[in-house]
C-alpha cells in the first residue's frame, strides 16, 4: 500500500530514507528547518566504514574524557554543564563503556556499514545522478609504537570479522601515497573503505529527489505535533499543518528535542566536528585518519578535507578556533611540507552530529507511535550509514521483509 510520508530533517539520512521511499512509490515530503545547505551531512568526511566496528562507548573513553576535559584543543572533548539531559547522557555512556557492549556491537555495525556500502555502490552504478564515489581504503597512520600497536589490535579484530587488513610499514604506505612525503612510523590499512564529496552529492540527491516529485519544505520549524489514537496525524509548522499517514523522525541533533515533544525518551548529544578543505594542491589521493590526532584526511572532489574533533557541548555552532587550529596543525606534523593556506583556516566550518550514550544509531518504529519511524543517532557514521538506514525506514513503512535485522538499534532501549 502507498502512503504519504513526511520525513522531519533534510540530511543524508532523510534524504536517504526519501530516495528509497520515493522508489516504493509513495508520495514523500521533507521538512526542515534549515535551507539543507550546511550542517554535518555537509562538513563531514565522507568515509564509508566497515572499518568503524568500535562504538564510540568503549572501555577507556571516559578516562580519555577526564584527561582531555581541560584541553580545548583535545581530540575528544566534553563540555562539563549542569544539564540534566547531558548528565544522563553521561550516565548512560559510562554504563555502556564496556568489553562486553563492544563485544555485542562489532558484528552489528560491521554489517550495516558493509551493507551501506553495496548500496552506495548500486546508487553509483545506477547513474540515476553522478556523484564522486572511489573504494582506495582507509589508512591509518600512526607515528608511534604504542598507537600503532592499538591500531593494529583493531586491525586483527577486523580480520576475525572478515575484513581485509594489512600493517603497512613505512616504505609500504609509500607506494601506496608516492605524492607524500610522511612523517609516520606505519599505518594499518583497511581495504574495505571507501569515500565521497559530500559537498557533490548532497546537492545533486536533492535535484534528484524533486525531480522524482518529493516536496521540500525548507526554512520551516516544527512547532507543534498532533496525536489522536495513538498515531501521529499533523505536524504544525512555523506556517502551516502538514498531514501524512506515516512519520519519519530523523532531525539528527535535533531528534530528541522533538521526541519530548513526543513524550519518547532518545538520550542524544551533539557532538561537534569540523572541517577544513584545502583547495591547493596537497598530492593526497588516500583517504587517512591520523591515529594520534584523530583527523581525518579525504581527497575529495576539487579539494583536500582535514575534518576532525568529538565536542560534546550542546547543540550550538559556535566555532572553537583552537580546535581549527589544532586540526591544522595536526595534518602539518603528519605531512612533511603541507601547505595550509590562512584562508581556509579563517573558512572552517563545524556541524554536529546526534550521538547515542552506546555509540549505536537509533532505527526503527516506536511502542507510543504506530505510524512513527526513528532515524538518527549515527555520531560519526551518519554519512557511511546514510542508504542503509534510508533502506531498512523504506522496508520498515512498507511493511516488507527487512534487509538486516534490527537488534541493537532498538529506538525505546534507553526507556526501561
């Protein structure tokens, strides 16, 4: 049975869980509150990462936390505030810390990162529209023992998992990069990554989407929602009421405001990347995560992007310099001679990105809704999951056999 569906949030999980629907054949509706021009579906690295089987909430991260707490230019930084919301958040990550959490979340996010992956590639071999898409791998450089030692033991991990994994020497990622010259020990390479200009795709989705008939309501903010036996009938905007037959929360940041409004309790916190693009030439063609710094190099289409940092501070966008420049200097160390302009310092821009406490995405339908559907919760895989969630929303509405199970992303898990 078709349906109309309208879809709450315009990044690439909306704009995913859009494209599948529309191919089913129902009539789809995106609202946002943005113009879809900016955020974290578009300062992102564009990875795709079977090789990102560790959940954020792992052993070990809280110590980092406390140690990072006072560095404002730390990797992983975490805003202390008296905000009840965040401390259960805290909470709730500091239960999820554990071997055996990671254990259980390996194979789960191994699969919906493969599986995403297979379906960038049937999007790219469809040319419904072109977009830059390359499979090179990730490296991960490192430039010391004890970090290359730690990358390596998620490397064998990785193998157990049946990935393809080697631990390159020097003289190895050389003749992987010839155009570099690095300043590293080695680097663990995975081959099973691939990556994108978000920059590139984003745009040309939406071309796409409304040319195909899906309607987009941009610069509008939901300001109310209404219920009656237990479904969703409307939602209010700064404008006007839109009906539909099934909802789609997927507002990223932004989804657990709304499902207050909802009375759903989705533990989320923004967690704040940035990025700079370098648009010189660097000589980059591998996409590289620099172990030590933890920032992300992509060659992207037309320009280098150096993305990087996990702030946890609240959804703002403010724009932390020290960070920027942390980044920056980072790639430097790790890229004997890399030049990075003043300029694209000054240019850097930041998005955030809706982190669950246990480091898993938040997919599927809701005990309080039967015509509501949650999408969001990715942290740092937003980009990598995007069609895989878009896939399993589209298969979940239209009431059809589901690609991979969903144990694990259960949306309710936190409200026992």
């Amino acid at each position: 049975m078709k349906k109309e569906v309208i879809i709450i949030g315009g990044g690439i999980i909306g704009l995913c869980c859009a494209y599948y629907l529309q191919q089913d054949g129902h009539q789809v509706s995106i609202v946002d509150k943005s113009d879809i021009s900016s955020g974290a579906s578009f300062v992102n690295a564009g990875y795709i990462t079977p090789s990102h089987m560790i959940p954020l909430a792992a052993p070990g991260m809280i110590t980092k936390g406390l140690k990072w707490m006072l560095n404002s230019s730390s990797p992983f930084y975490v805003k202390p505030r008296l905000d009840s919301d965040f401390l259960k958040w805290s909470w709730l990550f500091k239960k999820s810390a554990t071997a055996t959490h990671v254990e259980q979340s390996i194979p789960i996010l191994r699969d919906i990162n493969v599986f995403s992956r297979e379906l960038y590639t049937e999007l790219k071999n469809a040319e419904d529209f072109d977009f830059h898409f390359e499979r090179k791998g990730l490296l991960m450089c490192y430039q010391t023992e004890k970090a290359g030692e730690a990358e390596w033991e998620i490397g064998k991990r990785a193998i157990q998992e049946g990935l393809k994994v080697e631990n390159l020497t020097q003289e190895e990622v050389k003749k992987l990069e010839p155009n570099v010259d690095f300043n590293i020990k080695g680097a663990v390479y995975f081959d099973s990554d691939a990556h994108m200009t978000p920059t590139d795709f984003m745009p040309k989705l939406i071309s796409f989407l409304k040319e195909k008939g899906v309607q987009f309501y941009t610069n509008e903010a939901i300001t109310d929602l209404h219920f009656c036996d237990g479904k969703i009938v409307s939602l209010q905007t700064s404008t006007q009421t839109l009906k539909a037959d099934e909802f789609i929360l997927s507002a990223g940041s932004w989804s657990s405001v709304l499902a207050k409004k909802l009375n759903i309790n989705i533990p989320l916190q923004a967690g704040k990347g940035y990025r700079i693009d370098v648009k010189e030439h660097t000589g980059i063609s591998m996409p590289a995560i620099l172990a030590e710094a933890k920032v992300a190099v992509t060659p992207m289409h037309g320009f280098t992007r150096f993305a990087g940092t996990m702030e946890i501070g609240g959804i703002n966008h403010i724009m932390n310099p020290k960070r920027v420049k942390a980044i920056a200097k980072a790639a430097k160390t790790f890229y004997n001679g890399l030049q990075i302009a003043e300029s694209s310092i000054e240019n850097a821009a930041c998005g955030l990105r809706p982190c669950s406490p246990d480091g898993l995405p938040y997919i599927g339908k809701t005990r309080h809704y039967k015509n509501l559907t949650v999408a969001t919760g990715h942290a740092m895989m937003g980009w990598s999951l995007g069609p895989a969630t878009g896939k399993l929303v589209s298969e979940l509405i239209g009431e059809k056999p589901l690609s991979m199970k969903l144990a694990g992303f259960e949306v309710e898990r936190f409200s026992h």
